[in-house]
C-alpha cells in the first residue's frame, strides 16, 4: 500500500516536470522577444551574444519614433544634448539618431483594436443567434446548412486573396477599417456558430419552456435564460476570435496600406538606414502582445470552464 502511494507520488513529479519541461519549451520565443526588445542596440548584435547587460528602453522609443541619422552637418551641441529628453538621450547614445516625430506604430494599433473589438462583438452577436436558431429550431437541411457555414473556413485565405481583393476594390473597401471588419466577420462567424452551438445544446429547453409558460417571450427567454447559462461558452469563443483576428496577417497585408493597416501587416517592414531593427521589431512585437495576454487572463475563469463545458454529465 505504502509502496503504491510512493509510485503514485513520483509519478506525479514526473507529470509535473515534463509539464513544466513543455512549458518552458513553448516560452522560448516569447523569452527571447522579450530578452531582444530590452537589449540595448549595441548588444542585441554582438557576438559572442553577452548573457548579462543592461535593460534599455531604446528598442521601445526607436519602434514608437521616426528618426534620423545625426551626420556631421547635423551634429547637436553640447547645449542641445543637455536640453533632450529621456528618450531623446537613449535615442542619441544607442544609435546616433534624433527623433522627428511620433512614428506610425500607434495609428496601426488603434487599427488592430478597432477592427478587433469590432469583430469580436459582430462576430459573437452574429454566432450566438445563429447558434440559437440552429440549437433550438428545426430548420430544413439543418445539417447542410451547418456543413455549408463550416466550408468556409476549410480553404486557406490565399486561394480567394484574388477574388476578395478584387470585389472589395470594386465596393472601394480596400485600405478601409470596415472592409477589414466584414472580411475577418465573414470567415470566423462559421467558427463562433459551431462553437456556441455546442454550448447552446447543452442548455435544457426545459429552462426556456418553463420561462415562456410564466409569461416569458421568446427573446427574453433567450436573453434572460439562455444568455447567462452559455456565458462561459461565449467567453471562450471570444477569446479565440479575438486571437484570430489580431494575428491576421494576409488579408490586412493584401487590403490595407496606409490608412488601415494593422499591427501584423506593418511590424515585419522595419527596415532603417542602419538596417533592419531587430530590437524595435523585437519591442512592437512585445507590445502587440499584450492586449490578447491581457484578454485571456480576465476571461480566464470563463475560459478554463467553457473549454470542459459539458464534458462531465451527472
């Protein structure tokens, strides 16, 4: 018996080490995203790589900054060197350069959350009705139906990159907010229909028959009942959308360029006069990061149970 609990006590510090083991493995890359945006300019190029060095903000300042190279001509003084700012300063020291203006990384983020925010409540709005109707009604050819909505998730974006950019350069949405808006509605509402139908089915219609007896209407059933009970499903589902349409790289490069490029299509062109900046690519990429971070760990608790949602019946 002794023996047995011993085996079962070393068998979950194994299960524990392998886990941790795997989730070191996956953190490498956001390790080192983070190590090089911290870097300074000097050492995120050094060789032998320096394993210990001193944090700096340049990164952070070169990818929120337009600049220029300080040549001779345009050499500052002591006096002008003595009135920059912070950030002036570890501009100046790092890479000899003087900051112009605000550069073009906030306009792109704003892009990002706006089309994302959008998307997610068009998309979740659009999915939780649909998923409703598909849930609770008989609908003729339900299941062709489903299996048509699902179909169009199942061709990569590249083989209709052609007929979407031509059809939105004929409606002019192209470089446009809201054509970015209706393009990444259309391809994950599919997605959020077959996730919240799930859920949805899972709910007895009993609550919303008893509901409608005590003088309930349909939608107030719906939005009273239903709502509440599958709020974990349409946590998570949010959650997914909401990576999926911030990660989006192919439409956003394909159909924007200027006024409503997103983070993804504008971060890999970093390219300067000292060539390309590892440690701002490195810090717009650590930033982009954040919002989705921060949008899990506040659905968390939805998340863990909308994810096991039905897999234990009583």
């Amino acid at each position: 018996m002794a023996q047995t609990r011993q085996s079962k006590g070393i068998g979950r510090y194994i299960v524990l080490l392998i886990l941790v083991a795997v989730t070191f493995n996956y953190m490498i890359p956001l390790l080192y995203i983070v190590n090089t945006a911290f870097r300074p300019w000097k050492d995120i190029k050094a060789y032998p790589p320096k394993i210990i060095y001193k944090p700096s903000l340049g990164s952070f300042v070169r990818i929120f900054t337009s600049r220029n190279v300080i040549t001779d001509a345009t050499k500052p003084t002591e006096e002008e060197i003595a009135r920059m700012n912070f950030f002036e300063k570890i501009v100046y020291n790092e890479t000899y350069e003087k900051i112009i203006r605000l550069g073009n990384l906030p306009g792109r983020y704003m892009n990002s959350v706006i089309v994302c925010l959008f998307t997610v409540v068009i998309t979740i709005t659009l999915g939780t009705l649909s998923a409703y109707g598909f849930s609770r009604f008989k609908v003729k050819g339900k299941d062709d139906l489903l299996f048509f909505i699902l179909s169009t998730r199942m061709l990569p974006p590249v083989v209709v990159a052609i007929p979407i950019f031509l059809m939105f350069r004929t409606l002019h949405l192209t470089d446009t907010r809201l054509g970015l808006i209706i393009l990444n509605t259309c391809f994950n509402v599919s997605f959020a229909v077959w996730v919240l139908k799930a859920f949805i089915d899972e709910i007895p219609a009993e609550y919303e028959e008893a509901a409608m007896v005590d003088g309930y209407t349909r939608f107030q059933a719906f939005r009273k009942i239903v709502l509440p009970q599958a709020a974990t499903g349409i946590a998570a589902t949010s959650v997914f959308v909401f990576i999926f349409v911030w990660n989006e790289y192919a439409f956003a490069f394909l159909l924007s360029r200027e006024v409503a490029q997103t983070v993804p299509a504008w971060l890999p062109y970093q390219s300067g006069v000292l060539g390309y900046d590892w440690g701002a690519a490195a810090a717009g990429s650590f930033v982009f990061l954040l919002p989705p971070m921060i949008f899990t760990i506040i659905l968390r608790k939805h998340l863990v149970r909308g994810i096991s949602f039905g897999a234990i019946r009583k």
